[in-house]
C-alpha cells in the first residue's frame, strides 16, 4: 500500500508497504524520523504516535484496548485521530493513506 508520511516540519515521503508490514516499520525502514518505535512495535511506548488523516479513519480496524490506553501516554497532543502506527497494518484497502507526524515523541 503507498502510505504519504508528513513531518512535523512539513516534509513528505510517500512509500510503497509490503502488505502485513506495520505503519512503525514502514516508517523506520525509509528513515523517516518522526517516529521513533523504541518498543519495536508491541504497543508498549507510544513514540510511534500518529494523525490519520480523517478520510481515511474509517478504513482502519479499531484501536485495541492497549492501543487506547497508550494512546494516553503520548509526548504530543492526543487528537481524535491519534494512533499507534504500529498497531496499524498495510492492507491494500489502506493504499493513499496519509499520516501526519508530531513533533514530538517523548
Ligand atoms: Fe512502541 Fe508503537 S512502536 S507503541
């Protein structure tokens, strides 16, 4: 799936995903440094936050329970449309996706 990831700062990259990666992954193996991922991705340190684009909010499975509890936990504003981008998977339904990061993690 192409997922467009926007810096805080305002810069794009849009990347195509093998299908079954997480949005973390994706975003770590294309040097894109508004997501950090410390915990590798087990829903477990909320540096991988992210703003869905709202056009694309009801494509997404729902968050899990975990994922709602860290979402408590991040450095940035919480947002309606605040995820995990690990927690989310590329499928091609997901294909032009956009993802604005924050500009702060931790
Ligand atoms: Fe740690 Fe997503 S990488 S919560």
């Amino acid at each position: 799936a192409q997922i467009t990831y926007i810096e805080a700062h305002g810069q794009t990259c849009t990347v195509d995903l093998p299908e079954g990666w997480n949005l973390m992954q994706g975003a770590i193996a294309n040097g894109i440094e508004g997501i950090l991922g410390e915990c590798g991705g087990s829903c477990a340190c909320a540096t991988c936050h992210c703003y869905v684009d709202e056009s694309h909010l009801p494509d997404l499975a729902e968050p899990s329970q975990t994922e709602l509890d860290m979402l408590e936990h991040v450095a940035a504003e919480r947002r309606p449309n605040s995820r995990l981008a690990c927690q989310i998977k590329a499928t091609a339904r997901l294909d032009g996706l956009i993802l604005r990061l924050p500009a702060a993690q931790e």
